[in-house]
C-alpha cells in the first residue's frame, strides 16, 4: 500500500465520456473504477454543473457481481410498504403527487406479476417468439430502445393522471453480496461512512422496485448530500436535472406554483411530491438536462442538483447517499424540511472531527 503523503491530493484528469442531452456520462477504466472515492472527487465538477452524471461500469465490474443474482439473494428482496401515487394537476405540465402507503409486502415474483398489469400497451406487433415467462432476474430490457423510451416519455406526460402507478421505493435492503468490494452501493467507502449510527437509505442501502410510471418527483437529497442509483435489472429510469446555475430560478418558479405549500414549509421540495414537465420548466427558461438510466449503469446525483424522474417498466435499483469532503461546507449552509418528523438530521460536528481523526491515520480519503 502506497504511504498517505504520496497520494494525497492527486485527482485524475478525467473527462466525460460523452454528453448526453446535458448530463456527463463516464465510462472508467477498471484502474479508475477501482477507487470509489477519488474517482468521485475527480469528476466532481461536473457532476455539479450538470446536477446529475451518469456513469458505466467496467465490463470487468459487471461480470464480478455473478454472485449476487443467484436464486437464493434474489428470494431475499422484500418489497416493504410500497407507495400509491396519486398524481393531480391543475396546471398544464404541473403536478402535485400523493404518495399512500399500501400496508402489505412483495416477494420480487409478486412485484414482477403486479408490474405486468400496470404495462403500457405496446403499439408495434410482437413477433411469435416473444417469450413473457423470463424468470425474475432475467429480465429482457432489450424492448426499450431509445425510440420505444421517447415514445413512452411522451405517453408518460400525457397521461400522467390518469393513472395510479405504485412504487417500492425505500425498501431497506442491498442485493450486492459482502464480496462485492467496488462500488458496492451498501459499504461505499466515504464520509458518511464514519457515522456512529446507521440511517436508513442515508448510510444504508435502500431498494427501489419501480413499474412502469413510478414516479420521483423534483427534489434535492437530504441535507443536500450525494447520491447514488445503480439499476441491478429491468426497465430503464428516466432522469431529469436542472443545471446547478439554475437551482435559484428553478426554486422560486416552484415556489411561485406552490405558494401555500412553500409558506407551511420553505423546504417544501424535500417532500418530494411536487413535479413539473420538462416542456414546462422549459418554457419557463430553466434548463432540463436529460437522460435514460439502463440496467447495470449508474446515476449520480449532486448537491444543488434538483432532480426528478420515473421508471419505464418492472425493475430493480439500489440506492444510497454518501459525501466527499467537500461537503462539510454544503452542509453547514443546508436547511432541512422541520415538518416532516422523520426528516433526517446528521450531526455534522461530530463527523467532522470523525473525519479529522481519521484522514490523520488513513489513506482511504484523498
Ligand atoms: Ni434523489
């Protein structure tokens, strides 16, 4: 192992691969990869300016994870306490989302078989050899090619109301296995892994089970901290993001839409439940950075990085915050939302000087 002095400080020169429709997209090198948290800070700046980046494993990474779509893990996941959407507008492009909590729990197979009965129609003809009966786990996510998505998003907007989609969203639970050393979205090796107590889907890994129109609407992560999705199978996710340059203007244009419900809680966008269209901020002058999510890539998302989005069919995802140290400045300026009671509260002091403590002995933060 190389001595603390010689790394320290040195961040690689690492540009995007691509753009797409304004969101960075990265595909490392194993080398680069490998090293969770300097690869972070080395894109950081753009993962700023953007709000959201999108990254693509190693195909090296992705034949590592056999061990964890084995029959036996995936009989683990348990959807728990999944969320009915009820989505109403009464503004052309802008919704207000209600989430209600159906009281019962999903075996993946169960949420696959419910997935099914909230599909699009499909409108181009399927051939003879269309096989539905793929066992969970392997899911066929070839369907969604990028003009059946563009088909779908359009649909999405249009219909958005008339539907309640249901969502398994913050399920504790990880589908990575303990051998899974790099980027295993359960033991992330950052700052907030030295908290003293675990919170779940803030230090522990949370599951997301979507359906078709599953829904995340605008919202910045708690205590404005980074976050993580990884897609473990199934249908893409779409992604939105404002451009950190526009956070205040996209911020005041919400809280102009949503006068009262600003007034009751000036973090109001932390509930989560308020949304609005691309076509719509778009009008507005905000920026919308855009992007599709597959199986087995990444989503990153950072501080002052609004970000919304839904799911295009039956899949799996896995998600978690995490920070680099650059965030200990973010969050002494952050205000968090005090009306809703299980609003999580980090004590940024303490894992301050967690962090001062052991940056002195170790070599994992750069
Ligand atoms: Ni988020």
């Amino acid at each position: 192992m190389q001595t603390r002095s010689h790394r320290k400080s040195e961040l690689w020169d690492i540009n995007p691969d691509h753009y797409d429709n304004g969101v960075p997209v990265f595909k490392p090198t194993m080398d680069q990869f490998k090293d969770f948290y300097r690869f972070n800070k080395s894109i950081n700046k753009y993962g700023l300016e953007a709000g959201i980046v999108r990254v693509i494993p190693p195909q090296e990474w992705k034949e590592s994870l056999s061990s964890c779509y084995t029959e036996e893990n995936l009989s683990k996941v348990v959807i728990k306490n999944p969320i009915v959407q009820q989505i109403n507008s009464n503004n052309h492009g802008v919704f207000q989302i209600q989430n209600m909590e159906r009281a019962r729990k999903y075996t993946l197979e169960q949420w696959q078989e419910l997935s099914k009965k909230q599909e699009p129609p499909r409108r181009r003809k399927r051939s003879h050899d269309d096989n539905d009966e793929n066992a969970t786990g392997k899911v066929d996510a070839t369907e969604f090619n990028s003009e059946r998505c563009e088909e779908l998003e359009r649909s999405y907007w249009k219909s958005l109301t008339y539907s309640e989609p249901i969502y398994g969203a913050d399920s504790e639970g990880s589908l990575f296995t303990d051998d899974v050393n790099v980027w295993n979205v359960a033991k992330l090796p950052n700052v907030l892994d030295l908290m003293e107590e675990r919170i779940p889907g803030v230090n522990n890994a949370y599951l997301y089970a979507g359906v078709w129109k599953a829904t995340f609407a605008w919202h910045l992560e708690d205590q404005d901290l980074y976050s993580i999705n990884y897609i473990h199978f199934g249908a893409p996710k779409q992604w939105y993001s404002i451009p950190q340059a526009q956070h205040e203007k996209f911020f005041n244009l919400m809280k102009e839409l949503f006068t009262d419900e600003y007034k009751n809680c000036p973090q109001f966008l932390r509930h989560k439940t308020f949304h609005a269209s691309p076509q719509y901020l778009e009008k507005k002058g905000i920026t919308v950075n855009h992007t599709i999510h597959r199986e087995g890539e990444f989503i990153l998302t950072y501080p002052y990085g609004y970000h919304a989005g839904f799911n295009y069919g039956f899949n799996l995802a896995e998600s978690v915050n995490f920070a680099l140290d650059s965030w200990f400045d973010i969050a002494k300026k952050t205000d968090s939302c005090h009306c809703i009671p299980d609003a999580v509260n980090i004590n940024v002091d303490q894992l301050w000087k967690r962090y001062n403590s052991v940056k002195k002995n170790s070599v994992v933060f750069v």
